[in-house]
C-alpha cells in the first residue's frame, strides 16, 4: 500500500525528502545517527549486515502493525546496509497521523521492535580496522 514505504541503501542515509501527507497534523522524523563511541570505545563507524528480503518484510509488517495500532497515515522507514561512518544517519523512520500523541507513542513503539525483531545486524568498525590498507 502506498502509505507504507521500506528501503534498505548502500552506505549512509542522505537527506530526507519532503513528505507530504494529506491529512497529517503530525509528521515526525526520527534519524538514527552513529555514534563515535562504542562500549566506550572510539570507532570509525558501523557496518551493517541485513538479509534484505527478510529486514523489508519484518520492517513493512511492524510498519503495518504500527498503522493500525496507532491509527496512523503514513510510514516511511529507510535503513543502511554496509559501512557508516561517524554522525552520518543510519537508520530514518517517518511517521505520519493526525495527531501528535499517536505518532510520539508509534515511533517508540516501531524502533523497539525493530531492533528485537529485523535481522539487521552491526558491526563495530575501529579506527585501526578503517585505516588498515590490504597489500
């Protein structure tokens, strides 16, 4: 259906599109952004292993799930594959409803499952490891 969209990228996520959404008092972005720390380690970035057709399939059923739960409009959620770097975006989820408490209680609600259920998985990348060179 055209009120949901999924899309796994190679690399980091570039800048949002506008989104409009007929009938929407509330349209909340959330980017997940790689941190330059990992269990207190400094790391060059994350690399993101998915099996797409599973990872698109789990995140249109939640994406489905959280429509009729919160009563939404419209989800649009885009996920990296491969290698992201320091404080680009790897992870956006668009949320779309008539009103605000809806949408606040969805976007919570979809990234804790998400991260539960997808298989999407990351990998640590260290600074050594992004500055190694191969003969």
């Amino acid at each position: 259906r055209m009120s949901i969209h999924v899309a796994i990228h190679d690399g980091p996520l570039g800048a949002a599109e506008p989104w409009p959404v007929r009938g929407a008092g509330a349209v909340l972005c959330f980017e997940g952004v790689v941190r330059p720390l990992e269990d207190a380690q400094p790391i060059a970035g994350l690399t993101y292993d998915t099996y797409d057709p599973m990872a698109e399939q789990e995140l249109s059923r939640l994406a489905g799930q959280a429509m009729e739960q919160f009563g939404l409009l419209a989800v649009h959620v885009e996920h990296s594959r491969g290698f992201v770097a320091n404080f680009a975006c790897s992870f956006r989820l668009r949320i779309a409803s008539a009103h605000r408490k809806e949408a606040l209680a969805a976007m919570d609600w979809f990234i804790d499952r998400m991260k539960q259920q997808t298989p999407i998985w990351k990998r640590s990348v260290t600074l050594e490891q992004a500055t190694e060179v191969t003969p």
